[in-house]
C-alpha cells in the first residue's frame, strides 16, 4: 500500500533525537517467524485443494475451502471457508489443512501458532489448531473435531457469538467479545511437552493484545490428554467445520459462513508474542528512523571534522 506521508519522512527526520532514532530502529520486527503462506502466490477463485501445501475435503455436495479476495481488500487473497449449499439438510462440513513441513511442532517443544481470521454475517462453527494425524481429511469420521490436539473454536448461537478453547476434549469460553466482519490476529502458545495451550488475541473489542481465559484459567489442555501429556509430535495445521444435520431451531443457520484466515506463520523456537505482519507505519518509520540516523551521522562526522580541522589534526 502507498502512503503519501512516506514524502514528509525527511522533514520528520530532522526532528527526531537521537534516542527516538534508537527506539525506532529497535521496534519489534517478526522475531523467529517462519511464514508459512499468506495466500498471496494461490490463485482466488478456485478451491485450495492441491495450492501449495493445502488439502481441502472435496464432496460434491459440499463446498470446498477456496482462495477469494477478502471482501473488504480486493488487493488480499484469504482462504474462505462455508457458505455451502443444503444438500439433505446439512451444511457445509470441510476440513482443511495445510501439511507444510515446517509446521511440525516435535514432542517436548513449545512454539508459537499465528494466524488472522474472521468471520461474515452468518457465522460457521468452526475449529482451528493443530493435529497430531498426519491426514486428517476423512469422510468416513463424522466427529473430525476428535482429531484435533490444540484448537480453539468460534461457536454460533444467535447475539451471542462466542470463542471457546478444548480443555481435554471439555469446551472452555474464552470470550463472547467477537464481532463479524473484524479481523483478529490469533496467537496460540502451544506447549506439546506439557499438552496445554494459551490463546492471545488482538483485534475488535481486544485493542491491545489480550491473554484470552476462562475464569482463572488461561492454560487448557489438548483436546486428547485428558489422562496426562501424550507423547506425539504435532503434524498439520487444521481447520474444521461443524455440520448441522437437523437444521432446527433455534440455529438454523448453524455453519453457513463464511469464515477467513490468512497470514499463517509459526516459531517453533518457543514463546514469540510479537506480530508477523508489517504494519504500514512500521515501514515509516524505519525509514524516517534510517534517514534521521544517517542525517545525525553525517552532523556528527562533519562536527568532528570541524574539531580536528581547527586543532590542527591531519589526516592520512
């Protein structure tokens, strides 16, 4: 994106002191991020199935996952998720998953699970986090939410839109401070030594970046260690979406959609709370930083030069 405040960076420059320059120059960039898509190399309009590491569910009566244009920037490419059809009285199960190797979360590792999302004016259920199943994607499992290990899910349930966190296969509400059409930045602390997970969120009612709990509690357990920490190795990011098969009141229209993501990054070298995605001003303002630094640099080495000159220093 263009700013046109990008021309005043010289004038703002040589305002700036020397500290403010250092502060500038040290805000925090993307730490020991590992992108592993933003989507903006697949191809919108067709589903993801088969883009770079991703694999969607493919029944015909189904939707499936497909890269779109996010609705509020056509420049952006999202994953979007539901908005199916009935077929039968059912709607929109998906699952997908992105099977990039970097991913892998080793047995006894802490990393740090980043990833945007958002949901339209007909909210899906729909899970998000991480497995310990290679392949996921079946259509003989009708509950594959048991195969997840560290998920969150947003729930619908009319004015009442709601997160909640698996705590050894037991929901837990995090929040019900989620609103549609709001991008949140998600970051999920997954401890695979000790099974549990913290969910931090920043976006909407969450001005600042929050430690999401439920009560006092702000480690859950993964969905399947409920006896105790499991020795696996965590595979594949994975997404699901519920299914509504009586489509009754009062939710009927449970898992319409659609729902977003985009921005998947991961550190696997532990806990990582700083965000992945440059933010325009961040740009600005290491480039005022540079140019007031190189400008102060230039003062200085003309001052010393000055100093010598008249001290009678001579130089080789």
């Amino acid at each position: 994106m263009r700013h046109s405040h990008l021309s005043t960076s010289i004038g703002i420059a040589r305002t700036l002191s020397p500290v403010f320059v250092v502060l500038l120059l040290a805000t925090p960039g993307n730490g020991a991020f590992t992108k592993i898509d933003d989507l903006e190399s697949l191809v919108p309009g067709q589903p993801v199935n088969g883009q770079g590491d991703w694999h969607s569910e493919l029944v015909n009566q189904f939707e499936p996952a497909g890269v779109s244009l996010d609705p509020a920037d056509a420049s952006n490419n999202v994953l979007r998720i539901g908005q199916g059809n009935y077929s039968g009285g059912r709607l929109g199960h998906r699952e997908t998953t992105n099977t990039n190797s970097n991913l892998v979360i080793p047995n006894g590792a802490v990393a740090t699970l980043f990833f945007r999302t958002k949901y339209g004016a007909q909210q899906m259920d729909f899970s998000v986090g991480m497995t310990d199943v290679a392949n996921p994607i079946s259509d003989t499992i009708f509950n594959s939410f048991s195969q997840f290990e560290s998920q969150i899910g947003f729930s619908f349930t009319p004015g009442a839109d709601g997160l909640d966190i698996s705590d050894a296969g037991t929901a837990r509400e995090l929040t019900t401070q989620i609103s549609k059409d709001t991008w949140y930045n998600v970051w999920m602390v997954i401890d695979n030594l000790s099974d549990t997970t913290q969910v931090y969120m920043q976006g909407g009612a969450f001005a600042t970046q929050t430690l999401l709990t439920a009560g006092a509690q702000d480690k859950f357990r993964f969905r399947n260690s409920g006896i105790g920490p499991q020795s696996n190795d965590l595979l594949t990011f994975f997404i699901a979406t519920g299914r509504n098969t009586s489509n009754q009141p009062p939710r009927p229209t449970e898992h319409v959609g659609p729902a977003f993501v985009d921005d998947l990054y991961i550190d696997r070298s532990g806990v990582n709370l700083t965000n992945p995605i440059p933010e325009p001003s961040t740009g600005v303002l290491a480039a005022v930083g540079l140019s007031a630094l190189a400008l102060l640099s230039r003062r200085g080495r003309r001052a010393a030069r000055n100093a010598e000159a008249k001290a009678g220093v001579r130089f080789n």
